[in-house]
C-alpha cells in the first residue's frame, strides 16, 4: 500500500469492478476520457485479467479517501507503457465519485504516484496525455509538478466536436518531494 495524508493506493481487486464500471458509464465522470462507449462489466472483467498478466508494475491501484476513519474507493491509478530503458512512464488517474472531485484527493493521488515512480522504480520521467479543455484536471497535474510539452491538436472527436490533447510531465530534477 502507498499511504498519504488523506489517501492511500492500493491493489484494485475483482469486488471493485462494478464501482468503476458505474463510474465509466456516467457521461460526467468521462467527460474529460477518450473514450465514448458504454462499458460492459464483462469488457471491464477482460481488461482487468489482462492488465494483471502484464507487469506488476503497470497494475492499477484503486485510490480510497479517508472518510471519519473509514478508506472509501473514490477512483484509481496507473503507469501505463513503462519504458526500462529510458526510465519513463505514462500514468493515468479517475476520481470516479463526484462527491471527491475539488477537494485535492486527485492531486495528492498524483503526488504519491510521483514519488512512487521516482523513489522506488527508479523512473526519470512520467507524463500524461489530458484533453485540453479539462482545466480541472491541468490545473491539478500543474499544481503537483506537471508541464506541458506538447499539444495534439483535434485529436479527439468527443462530444461533437474536436478537442486538442496536452503532453505533460514532470522529471526527476524537476520533482520538489516537499
């Protein structure tokens, strides 16, 4: 488990599933993903089998909130496409249950995945693709260190209309553990 201030990340587990299936079939929720289809609980059940017969490393993590001492999954977590060789990693990040969303739990999930990407897989930079009319979502990855590199323009079509795509990341010399 990687703890925080006010939340954790852990394995996500088969029970978890129809709570992030609820989650990624509100049109709210994935606003802001590529992605446009309904989501089947079967489809999630054959995406979970394989990302846990790929590298541990690239396992997602549920992020649960500290709710009156009570942990509460609110969303998850996860690099994606690890590269060894050039110590480099995409992540991707939900909070899922709106009532968490603005009260930084997104960000100090983010933090605690930094660090877990600097200190302790030895990687030397992490980045994220993020639509770039999600300025909640910038905001915080600004907040936690991120930087945009990169912009993709039109390339996604969501919502009958085409939408730019940000590359951001932070590197290790970048990274202010404080």
């Amino acid at each position: 488990m990687i703890q925080g201030n006010r939340v954790r990340l852990r394995a996500l587990e088969k029970t978890d599933l129809p709570m992030l299936v609820n989650w990624l079939n509100d049109p709210e929720v994935i606003e802001f993903l590529t992605f446009n289809q309904p989501l089947s609980l079967v489809q999630e059940e054959n995406w979970f089998q394989k990302v846990l017969s790929g590298s541990p490393d690239e396992i997602p993590l549920g992020i649960e909130a500290n709710v009156e001492g009570n942990w509460q999954l609110i969303g998850d977590t996860g690099f994606h496409s690890i590269h060894w060789v050039n110590r480099a990693a995409e992540i991707g990040i939900l909070i899922g249950n709106k009532d968490f969303w603005n009260k930084g739990y997104g960000r100090e999930a983010l933090q605690l995945m930094v660090r877990h990407a600097f200190d302790h897989l030895n990687l030397n930079r992490v980045f994220l693709r993020v639509l770039a009319n999600h300025a909640r979502g910038i905001a915080s990855y600004r907040h936690a260190g991120f930087v945009e590199e990169g912009r993709m323009r039109q390339a996604v079509f969501k919502n009958g209309r085409y939408i730019d795509v940000l590359f951001m990341s932070i590197i290790r010399q970048e990274w202010n553990p404080g």
